[in-house]
C-alpha cells in the first residue's frame, strides 16, 4: 500500500517542482516591452465593451488610471469556466474540447473536496454528520459529470485530432499520447466508479491514507480493484505530466494574459517599472548583424543612442 | 484531395511550396469578376536563378543562393546562433516573456487559422495558416535548441534544418501583416504575429537579412538623411512650404506652419510620406491646429519630421534608435507632448513599444492625433458643417491603433459628427481586419511583391470596402476614411490595382481632410473626387 502512497506523493512533487518552476521561470524574467492587444478586460466595462483603453484620452497621462478587477472577474469566469472564447471562435470544437476541459477542472474540484474531508474527519468531524454529507454530495456529482465529461471530451478530442485534417497536419505524437493517456485516466476512473466505487468513499480514503501516510485507518488500499489501482496510477502520473507539456496553459494562462495581452502599464517616472526598464537597458546584446555594432561590452543604452557606421 | 503542406516539408526541397492557381483567391463580386482568375506574373527567369523562390509566387527578401555548401553551413549555423539570442535575456530582454508564452503554450486548435485574411483569401493556402510558421520555428527550437531534442524530435515534431528552410522561413516571415487577429482570438493567448515578429528580428539582428524598404531604404535611410522618405530637413521644409502654399490656393485659407518652436504644447510628428504623397493631409491639420489656436510645432531636425519607426517590425535596435531621436528631439524643444499624426505604426512605436524604452526625461507623453482631434471638435472653437461632407464614407481602422492601443471610439465620435452618411465596415474596431499594407507590406514593392499584396494580403479589405458600400449607386462617389500613412498606401493601391475609382467611384483619405472639408469658413474643398469638388 505504501507503494501507491510513495508513487503518488512523487508525482505530487513532480507537479508542484514543474508548476513552481514555470512560475518562478515567468517572475525572473525581465520586464518585457509592451504588447498588449485589445479590448483588456480591467478597463471599465464601458471602455471594455468596445474594446477602448485609456490612451482614448487628452493628455492620459495626467488622469489618475481607472481599473476594473470586477470586469476583468465579470471576463474571465466564463472564459475560463465555459471556455467562452472557443465557444465564440471555434464552435466545432468546443462542443469536445469543453468536456475535456470540464472533466479535468472537476478532478481538480474533486480531489479538493477529497482533501477538504479528509482533514475535516482527521480533526474530528462526523463521517455522517451535516458538513461531511454536504462534501460528500458534491463530491459525488463533481465526480461522476467529470469522469465522464472528460471520458467523453478525451475520446471526442482524438477523434478530432485524427479526422480533422487540418488538426492532423499539425499533431505530432505527443499530442495523440497526451490524449490516449487522459481518455486511459478517464475510462479508468469511470470503470472504478461504476464498478467498485460510485460514492467516491474509497477515493475520500486513499486521500485520508496520503495525508496520514497510511496511519489512518481505515485508509484505502488501491489494490482492492484493478481500475482503482490504475485510477490511482494513472490520476498521479497526469497530475505530473500536465505542467510538463503544453497543457499548462490551464494555469499558465494568467501569465499570457495578464502579463501581454492585457499589460498596458504605463510607464511612470520613478516607478519600479522604470527601475526595471533602466536595468534591462544595461544588457549587453551580442546580436551579430553588422548595423546592431554590438560587441558584448556596449548596453543597449549605449547601442540605442548611437549611430553605426552606416547611418552616419 | 491533395496532400496537405506539413511544417516538415518547408526543408524539403521543391520548385515551390505554394502556388496560387486561377480561381484558387477567394471570389469579388460583380464588377470585379474578372479579377478572379488574376494570379501572380512568374518571376522573371534570372530572379529564379539567383534568387531563393522556393516559398511560393512571390519574393518579399529577394535572398541570394547560397555559392557553396559551406556557406549555406555557415548560414544555417548563424540561424541557429541568432535563434539562440531570441531566448537569452540580454539579447531579447524586450520581447522574451511574451516569447516564451507563445512558443510553450500552443494546443494547436486552429481557431487562429479562421481569423487570419492572407489564409482565408489565399483559398487556404497552408503556408499561409498563421499557425505554420510557428510550429515550424518551435520544432526548430525543440530539436535543435533544447537538451535531447534531437532524440525527442519524432515525439515532439520533427523537422530538419539546413538553408532551404531557413530561406523559406525568412520569406514567409514577410508574408504576415502583423495585424495580430489571430492573437485576439485565441483561447489561450498565444500570439502568432509576435512569433512571426521575433523571426524577423532573428534574421535582422542576427544574419543582416531585411526587406531592403524597411532596412537601408528604411531605418538606414531614416536616421542617416532625416527621413525614410530620403528627403533632408532643408527638402522637408520646402515640402512643407509648397503645402501651405497648396492649402491656400485649394481652401483660400492662410495657414503657417510653425517650425522649432520651444516650448510649444504640442510636437506634431507626422509620417513624413505625408508630405509627398497626400501634402492635404500635413496642410489639414496646420489648417486645423491654427484655427483652434494650439500651441504647435514641427521639427525641422533630421529624423524629427519623419514619424515612421520601421524598426517596429522588424528589428529592436533599430526601433530603439529611431524612438530615442524623437524623444531627444522632443526634448530639446522643451514641448509638453508629441502628438502622433495619421500614423498607426508610428501611434504604436512610440507611444506602446518605446514606453518602455525611453526613461527619465525621454519619457515624454506621446498622444494620438486621433485623441486631439477630438478635443478641438469638442471644445466646439470650431464650426463644421457636416453637409459639406454628404457622401457615404466609411471608416477603416488601423490595427496599430485600435487593436494595439484601444484608440478606437475618438475617431467615429468626430465622424457621427461630420459624416452624416458614415457606416462601418463589418467587422470593425478591434476585430477589424488589416489593410493589407501592415508591417511594412505597404512600402514593400521589390519584384511582384505589390501584386501579391494587392491579390492577396489586401483582398479582404477590398471586400469589405464594397460591402460597406454596396448600397450605394456605382456613380455615388465614395469615401473610405483610413487615418494612416500605410493604411492609405495599401488602399490607394488596391484602388488603382483593381480599377475601384473608375467602376464603383471609390476614394480614399484620411480623417482630417474630412474636418476641415467640413469645417466653416473653407472657401473651396479640400476633398475632390477625381476632378470633381465635394461641394460647391
């Protein structure tokens, strides 16, 4: 049983070192130039609607800015929960990538719940009593329209991938594995709910043994059914393998977002952005292009106020 | 059904990737039909020798073949090299986060594919597919750049590198506008345009490989004469000397255009192609700034009257030269803001990419001309009346200035004013589509290159130039309202190329000339159709 425990606990670290490590990578990197791209969604809902920034206006530069974060939340749930930009952009396949999606957030919903009652009993909550059977409730209906959403949205999605000539011409066979092993999760966890545990009670236990390491009792073994067992497995190996690959725009999204498409900043005097910007401006590129004139010593300071021999 | 182009194939030789047939571009309506079977003139015999050719109809670098394998080692070695410097912070601190983003996050869905005009009007041609040159590069970097990529290739896309691909890779850099559709539409925000951006920039910065029209005849130009145009500041103040001259004897109103006064409110940076080609535009708004008694000024200092910043698109260094010489200049003149004339890459360059280049007293605040226009018809100083303006006009938007900078209701504010008979375009605003001129296309016209633009990358805004229109009689004169220098230049073009003005009576300009046609007091009107005035 421990080896379950072990393997799960390792895949728990491969995720948070892999979605650690993307997050601090996108934090030290340098302060870019702008490039945002509208409508951004934290300007007022007025000025979003159309798509309008604050540039619209005479001398901007002297009106205090005026953010919306309740826009920008008003945007982004359904963005991100619905998916709202493929539904208006690419329709076709929404009606597969939305399942998929949606099965994937509901494991996450899912394993929260689990964790939630899992400590809720460690600190003594009653196993029948109101707040656990609230828990229990969503986990149950989280579980089951996952399992099958993303059972359905994995399997719709190769087949996408594979009649949609225009989506095969650019698969390679990563892609096609990353779908096999998430419909394989999926079909596993669906096995195991129909077959060995449709009330997530085994699941909630498995949990309860990481946490405790298996001291608690009674903890879940995963070996009492195969597709538990695979379920296990499989459920570990995804969690680390996602913020390995491409598929970490599920989370690295803030940073596409909030850190281009919608970084408008403006530079102020004496701003921390205007440290940051003073600083990149002491790089020293070693671009090799006979106009740049670079020689690993100049800064860009220097190559932005000169004039190489030809332009003189 | 023929076998689809695939990333992979761009290193595999052939006379060419890509070949428009006729009847291949997407259909014009009636009366341009027999434009549908127009294709591409070959290029000429010698070209094709020379030249590499091998993308597709058209050539936008026009680069030499390499002599001998070695050079085209040495090539293929310094792509790599350069391609290296993309992702090192000293060298690309400016655009690496953004890099990056784009480069790891691509689930290629194709939902940008359906958003990209040069695709849809090229009838699909998969070169064309935004997401093409992308996967390309990023199979290019997971292979060759990253630690076992070359064992990882058959599971992560594999592609081999030698000067064929590079070649065609440099070429179809140049067949995106930049105009970022396919970024706005994208679920995840990867940004398609950026990474087409960032390719220019590895073969500029890194390899010296340029459009000769953004590069010596572009920024070289630009910074050693004054201007992009070659005009020096003693021919652009001659220039600008025959404009107020031409404004009087056409609107019978005295106008003087200040020079290199310091201390004035404003420095009005205007793209100096202004003055040679549409002068009415550059005499439009001394006539306005003059009669609502602004504090203004142009520079007579080399690079100081020219707005254009071609580095834009193309190479960082570059653009970082050209804004700092107008903040420097700006700053000498002491002037409490530079207003960016009908410009929209010059609009983007510096008030969006420079604003975090240009620190301390560099940082001088920039606005759009679009923005002051506004206030001048707001203050109400000044009297318009939109009857003079009775023609159907509608409204093109620049990409660099409304999807880059969400400047996008100031302009049709002034219009709902004057314009009585204004529409839009569908769709427009931030969804608009590009002109086709965008990203230097529109200054671009080496070999046939000005015909695959006209073809192709413009034909969407020609469809919907007649769509706005299409209610309106063949002999209504028509006026498509595009405030910016390239923009202008793109749909002069596709006008002439397709014969607009003579079968639908198509015209163009800018948003100023429209003011002042309307504005009281004008004895004659600044806006002619052909040799026909707007009003009497």
């Amino acid at each position: 049983m421990m080896g379950y425990y072990i393997f799960t606990y390792l895949c728990l670290a491969v995720f948070a070192a892999a979605v650690l490590w993307r997050i601090y990578r996108q934090l030290t990197l340098p302060a870019h130039v702008r490039w945002e791209i509208y409508p951004v969604q934290h300007e007022p809902a007025a000025k979003a609607a159309y798509g309008g920034s604050y540039m619209e206006g005479m001398n901007w530069w002297k009106d205090k800015r005026r953010r919306s974060t309740v826009n920008e939340i008003l945007y982004m749930a359904p963005e991100i929960g619905l998916m709202r930009g493929l539904w208006k952009e690419n329709r076709s396949l929404w009606w597969f990538s939305f399942p998929f999606h949606l099965g994937l957030y509901l494991m996450l919903v899912v394993f929260a719940l689990l964790l939630l009652s899992a400590i809720l009993l460690l600190l003594g909550f009653a196993e029948d009593g109101a707040v656990l059977s609230i828990i229990k409730g969503f986990t149950i209906a989280a579980g089951w329209i996952g399992v099958i959403a993303g059972a359905a949205g994995s399997l719709g999605m190769l087949y996408r991938r594979l009649a949609d000539r225009d989506l095969r011409a650019y698969a390679t066979a990563a892609d096609y594995f990353n779908l096999v092993f998430i419909l394989l999760f999926f079909v596993c966890a669906l096995l195991t709910a129909l077959a060995a545990d449709p009330f997530f009670a085994a699941a909630r236990l498995y949990i309860l043994g990481l946490l405790t390491a298996g001291a608690a009792t009674p903890a879940y073994a995963p070996g009492q059914s195969v597709p538990g067992a695979l379920t296990v497995v499989l459920g570990s190996l995804v969690a680390a393998y996602i913020p390995l690959t491409h598929m970490s725009h599920m989370f690295m999204k803030f940073f596409l977002y909030h850190k281009v498409k919608w970084d408008d900043s403006p530079l102020t005097p004496g701003s921390p952005l205007e440290s940051a910007v003073k600083q990149n401006l002491q790089y020293r590129p070693t671009w090799k292009a006979a106009h740049i004139e670079a020689d690993g010593k100049k800064t860009w300071q220097d190559i932005a106020s000169s004039a190489p021999k030809e332009m003189k | 059904m023929k076998d689809l182009i695939k990333p992979a194939d761009i290193s595999r030789a052939s006379a060419g990737l890509c070949r428009i047939e006729p009847g291949d571009l997407a259909p014009l309506p009636p009366p341009y039909e027999d434009f549908n079977a127009t294709v591409l003139k070959p290029l000429p015999a010698d070209k094709v020798k020379a030249l590499e050719t091998s993308l597709d109809d058209t050539l936008a670098i026009g680069i030499p073949k390499p002599a001998t394998p070695e050079e085209e080692e040495e090539l293929v070695r310094r792509f790599l090299s350069g391609l290296t410097k993309l992702f090192e912070k000293k060298n690309n601190w400016t655009f690496l986060q953004p890099l990056l983003l784009s480069m790891e996050h691509c689930a290629r869905c194709q939902t940008c594919s359906e958003a990209c005009p040069v695709f849809e009007m090229s009838g699909r041609k998969e070169i064309y597919r935004p997401i093409f040159r992308s996967e390309v590069l990023r199979r290019i970097y997971k292979k060759y750049l990253t630690p076992g990529g070359k064992l990882t290739a058959k599971w992560t896309g594999d592609i081999d590198l030698n000067w064929t691909a590079i070649a065609r890779l440099a070429e179809l850099a140049y067949r995106c506008s930049l105009c970022r559709r396919c970024a706005s539409v994208c679920p995840i925000g990867v940004d398609n345009g950026l990474i087409t951006h960032e390719l220019r920039k590895l073969f500029s910065q890194e390899m010296g490989i340029a459009p000769k029209e953004l590069h010596e005849k572009g920024t070289v130009l630009h910074l050693r004469a004054g201007s992009s145009t070659g005009m020096n500041p003693l021919a652009a103040k001659d220039s600008v000397e025959f404009i107020q001259e031409e404004m009087e004897e056409i609107t019978g109103y005295k106008v003087d255009i200040p020079w290199d006064v310091e201390g004035a409110d404003i420095l009005l940076l205007h793209n100096a192609g202004e003055m040679l080609a549409w002068p009415e535009n550059v005499g439009a708004f001394a006539i306005l700034f003059q009669a609502a008694g602004l504090s203004w000024t142009l520079s007579s200092e080399a690079v100081g009257y020219d707005a254009v910043n071609y580095g834009l698109w193309y190479d960082d260094v570059q653009l970082s030269r050209v804004a700092a010489r107008h903040a420097h200049i700006a700053r000498r003149l002491k002037v409490k803001k530079i207003v960016l004339g009908e410009c929209g890459h010059a609009h983007k360059a510096l008030t969006v990419i420079a604003d975090r280049l240009l620190t301390g007293d560099l940082n001088i605040p920039r606005e759009s001309a679009l923005v002051t226009l506004e206030a001048i018809v707001k203050s109400g100083k000044l009297k318009f009346d939109p009857r003079k303006n009775d023609f159907p006009v509608t409204l093109h938007d620049p990409c660099n200035v409304v999807r880059s900078m969400g400047i996008v209701e100031p302009q049709r504010r002034i219009l709902r004013k004057i314009a009585p008979r204004f529409r839009e375009m569908t769709p427009h605003g931030v969804d608009n589509y590009c002109c086709g001129g965008g990203s230097g296309f529109a200054i671009m016209s080496g070999y046939n290159f000005t015909d695959w633009r006209n073809l192709v990358s413009s034909r969407k805004k020609f469809l919907q130039i007649l769509q706005a229109f299409e209610s309106e009689p063949p002999q209504t004169p028509k006026y498509v309202c595009a405030p910016c220098s390239n923009c202008k230049g793109a749909i002069r073009d596709i006008l002439g190329y397709y014969d607009a003005e003579k079968r639908s009576r198509l015209y163009y300009g800018g948003l100023v000339e429209l003011l002042v046609n309307a504005l009281d007091g004008m004895k004659k009107p600044i806006i002619l159709f052909g040799d026909e005035p707007s009003w009497t």
